[in-house]
C-alpha cells in the first residue's frame, strides 16, 4: 500500500474544527486569541481550544496550534505566559516562524512538539537540517519551491524530520507571505495577524511624468507575483505530491466557512484514499473531486510553483468577483427522538424549500424543509430569518449529527 500522507485542515471555530474532523481531517490547525497570523478570525478561547482539543483527540485527529507571528520585543513576554496555559491543554504541535517565539516556546514547553512555519521561508535543505538541529519535528516549505526542490530536500534531510506543503487554498504572494503592503496602506501588519488582503485590490503602474498611462504589473524572474492570486488547486495531481515525499498536505483557510473546510476535507480525504487504495479508482473519479471542489471556491486555480515557476497568466487573473454556488444553512448538532434536527442557523431558509444533507461519507441528499419551529418556545415558523438561531427542523429524511445542511443556488456569472 501507498504512503498515506496526513491531511491538515483549518479551523476558524470550534463548529469548524468539529466539522473538520468528522469530514475527513488527520489534523487540524488553530489559532488562539493571539500570536496567529489570522486576527480577523473568530479563532479560539483557551476554554474552546481544549474542548476542540479533546473532540479531536477522542476521534484520533491532531490539533496544531499557530503562534506564527514575527514577535516584536512587547510580544515575547505575553507569548510566555501562553505557552504556559497551551501546556495545560496539550496541542499536538506549536507552529512557529520566529526564532525568538521557538525559543519561547522550548523555554515553557519543551514537551509540545514544534514546526516551523512556511513563514520562515524555508526553501532549502541547510534551512531543514538548522531547524531539525534546533529540535523542530516538521517544517513547512516555503510556496516558491517546486516539486522538484522538494524531492531534493526530502533526500537530504533527516528521514524522521516532517514536510509540509500547502496544496489548496489562497496564496500569499509575496515571499512566503512575509507582506509588507497591508502595513503600509492601512496600517494593520500582516506579520503580526492583521492582514486586510491589499494583495486582491486591483492595481496599476503610472509612471510620474506619464499621468493616465496606466502600466499593468507583471513578475520578474525571482517568480513572486504580487497582486490578484489564483487559488492554489493541487486534488489532480496528489501522486505527484506523495512521490516527492511529503508528509502533510495543508489546506490553507483559517477564516472560511463550514461548508467550505467540510467540502474541502471531504473531497481531498476521498481522494487521498481512493489514490492509496487503488490509483484507477483516483483517475476514475477525478471529475467528482473537480466539480465538488469547484462548488465551495470562488475563485480560480492554479499549480502554483510546483511545475516550475508560473507566468502571469497562470498566477494572476484579472478579475476576483466572487461566483457562489452553495449556501451554508447550518451544521446538525444532534436529532431527537422524533426526527427533529437541531440547528443554529447560518443563512435564511424556509418552508418548503428543497435543501441537501451533506454528508462526510460523499453522498449529498436532496430532502424537504417540512416544518420549523423555534428550538426554546417550540413556535412554528414559515422561514428563518434569523442569523445564529436555535432551531428544531424537520426534513422528509432525518439527518445524522455533526451532517451540513446547504442550499444549491442558481449559479451566477461573475462581470469582467
């Protein structure tokens, strides 16, 4: 049989970590209140963290935890004392960029295993040999490197010592994430958790003598294309990823939905299965991994850097209007005795509708809005207006906890 690398999933919340897990992650990663490099996420209390920790663990899935910020001086002091309190809780892994974090962190819990993030540029294999000396057990290549690079890397480095890539997801594109423009337009620092995406704002080049001669933005040779990325999208091409050696296939995402991580984990935990158990049945399927990953994204993809360094064509497009497919309505917490699920509700829904069951097993299940009814007066309700309302729903076919309810929309062109 096949080597059967970990699939790492994201997580913004607890609801998504739970999600996560029943839909097919090995591991999942978070962030706490601090030191992530997601501060607008929901992210976690250190209460949520170690329920979610304990949810994981009593299914057999990892939770890794990001301290991944470039720590300034007035940092490193609180970093200790939550070190301290992630000791308590026992992640699987602390990840890290900053040496002066690592040495935190090995300071206050030398137990806690550390990898080191994809934001410490990590492009060569001297840089995995010093991290494996310093006593990482996994660190994450840096986005610029190819397949190639990384097969080399794999046959220089301790075989004990962890790879992993990201394979899906949005791409920060400047080196290794490390962006400075956020900082620089509106003051929120990217490095430290704050980013607002200036990297998706439309952009061109006027030259000072040349006014309303707008220039379009292209690469050099060093391959960093700064503005508008594609979506990286790696589900056709998983023998390449295992051949090479990689030992965690990481889905970017820590503020997505529910329906996106559940969709993503699902479509990439067949896929891995089907290649390991059998690579016909991988090939036979790909049309299903493509439409369902299509379903949950609205942008469009790209290798990124693995086949060798892309051309503007394939890292930048010129529009990011975002095409939606699905509605996330709500995940089933549990079912009662007579069929009723119980819900808090994301998006509106009514009566009468036709939504889907989305199951972790694949199968996607048409059924009927039958009844609502207001889950602590128990009033009927013709709809469900309400965001974050406890609802009991009947549905022509009971679900089973822990599915994803979702409606299928009318697909919308996006403009150029």
């Amino acid at each position: 049989m096949k080597k059967h690398p970990e699939l790492l999933i994201p997580a913004s919340s607890l609801e998504v970590l739970k999600t996560a897990v029943v839909f097919g992650a090995d591991a999942v990663y978070i962030g706490g209140e601090a030191f992530g490099l997601r501060a607008k996420a929901k992210n976690f209390s250190l209460e949520e963290m170690a329920e979610g920790i304990r949810f994981a663990h009593a299914r057999g899935v990892k939770v890794y935890v990001t301290a991944n910020i470039l720590a300034h001086n007035q940092d490193l002091e609180e970093a200790g004392a939550y070190f301290e309190e992630l000791k308590e809780i026992r992640p699987d892994a602390l990840i890290i960029s900053d040496p002066g974090m690592f040495l935190t962190a090995k300071e206050v819990c030398p137990e806690i295993e550390i990898h080191i993030s994809t934001q410490a540029n990590n492009v060569n294999y001297r840089t995995f040999q010093f991290w494996k000396e310093q006593g990482a057990s996994r660190v994450v290549t840096g986005r610029e490197l190819s397949l190639e690079e990384i097969r080399q890397i794999r046959k220089r480095i301790p075989e004990d010592l962890e790879i992993e890539t990201f394979v899906h997801g949005a791409m920060c594109i400047s080196y290794s994430g490390r962006c400075l423009l956020s900082n620089y337009f509106t003051g929120r620092d990217a490095n430290r958790g704050a980013c607002t995406h200036p990297c998706r704002w439309k952009y061109a080049v006027v030259e000072e003598t040349r006014p309303g001669e707008y220039m379009p933005v292209y690469e050099n040779e060093r391959g960093t294309y700064l503005f508008n990325s594609k979506d990286l999208c790696m589900i056709g091409h998983l023998p390449d990823l295992i051949e090479a050696g990689i030992d965690s296939l990481k889905v970017e995402g820590r503020m997505k939905t529910a329906l996106y991580v559940a969709t993503v984990a699902r479509t990439y935990r067949r896929a891995l299965d089907d290649y390991v158990q059998e690579p016909k049945r991988y090939k036979d399927h790909m049309p299903w991994y493509l439409e369902q990953i299509s379903n949950c994204t609205y942008r469009q993809f790209t290798t990124g850097f693995f086949y060798g360094r892309p051309d503007e064509h394939a890292q930048i497009y010129d529009n990011n209007t975002y095409i939606k497919e699905y509605t996330y309505l709500g995940i089933v917490q549990k079912v009662d005795g007579q069929g009723r699920c119980l819900v808090e509700q994301r998006n509106k829904f009514s009566v009468g509708e036709t939504i889907e069951i989305m199951k972790p097993d694949g199968r996607d299940v048409p059924v009927l809005v039958e009844a609502i009814q207001d889950a602590q007066s128990g009033t009927s309700q013709i709809s469900a207006p309400h965001a974050r309302q406890l609802l009991l729903v009947t549905l022509s076919e009971a679900p089973d906890a822990m599915d994803l309810l979702r409606r299928e929309d009318k697909p919308v062109q996006a403009v150029l």
